[in-house]
C-alpha cells in the first residue's frame, strides 16, 4: 500500500510487484487512517523505543542507539498473520535464530561480544526471585504492623 508517492510510482517497482505477485493499493495522500497496520507499526516502534531510551536514561535524540534492538525484535518476534512464523523467517525460508544468542556492548574505543550462559543466568533469576520474595514479604509484614 502507498500513498501515491512518485518514490514508489516506478516501473521498477511495478516490474518487482507484478513478478512477485503483490497487488498494489493506492491510498489517498495524508490519509493514515486508511494504512491502519503501517500506522499501528509505526506506534510499535516509537512506544518501544522510548521505553528503551528511558530504561537506559540516554537522551530521546539518541533513538538511533535504539532501532537496530527494535528491529531486530520485530523480525524476530512472530506474529500471528503471518501463521505465528517471524517475518526473518517467512523472508528467507530460516529458522530464526534467538533473539539474545548473543549481545554486543559496546565500550569507548572496543566492542564487547558476551554470549549467554542459560544455566549462570537461571542461577541469577533464581537469587532476584528470592530477594523479591524477601522484599515482599517485609513489605507485608510492614503493612500488617501498621495497621
């Protein structure tokens, strides 16, 4: 779908839909509320990337840190349209491989690849579990107390 934009109004790009076979729908410029899923997507992105930005208390103009984890996890998440396939997946024929099989952090002058460790991971989920239930528990205690 487009909104007649010259960009995408060429004959390479009829050549592409037309061996493809995708049908090309017009929609009226300025008029978003006819491409509804591009828009919803468009929301997706902007409301994931500013709950990033936030959780990593990095400045809103530096959203560019931030996109390639988004788009990594949208082409990697499935989606119920596409019969709960990725879209990685249904583009070239692969299973996806996991979203964290590895991270990449990046220092001043280096780059830093840690590849994760599932069993020293589950050990450390299961200390947080334990300090929240401590936590809770006090919390509780506290409430009781003070009524």
């Amino acid at each position: 779908m487009t909104d007649n934009g010259t960009h995408l109004r060429t004959d390479v790009i009829a050549q592409a839909t037309s061996r493809l076979g995708i049908t090309d729908r017009l929609s009226p410029v300025y008029a978003p509320w006819l491409n509804g899923a591009v828009e919803r997507v468009n929301r997706d992105i902007l409301q994931v990337a500013r709950v990033m930005l936030l959780e990593a208390k990095l400045y809103v103009r530096n959203w560019d840190f931030v996109l390639p984890v988004v788009q990594t996890c949208i082409n990697h998440s499935a989606v119920v349209s596409l019969d709960n396939r990725s879209p990685i997946e249904v583009f070239t024929g692969l299973s996806p491989p996991p979203l964290l099989r590895m991270v990449t952090i990046q220092h001043d002058d280096r780059t830093q690849v840690l590849e994760p460790r599932p069993k020293a991971a589950e050990r450390q989920l299961q200390h947080v579990r334990e300090k929240l239930e401590c936590m809770h528990t006090a919390a509780v205690a506290a409430r009781i107390n003070k009524q």
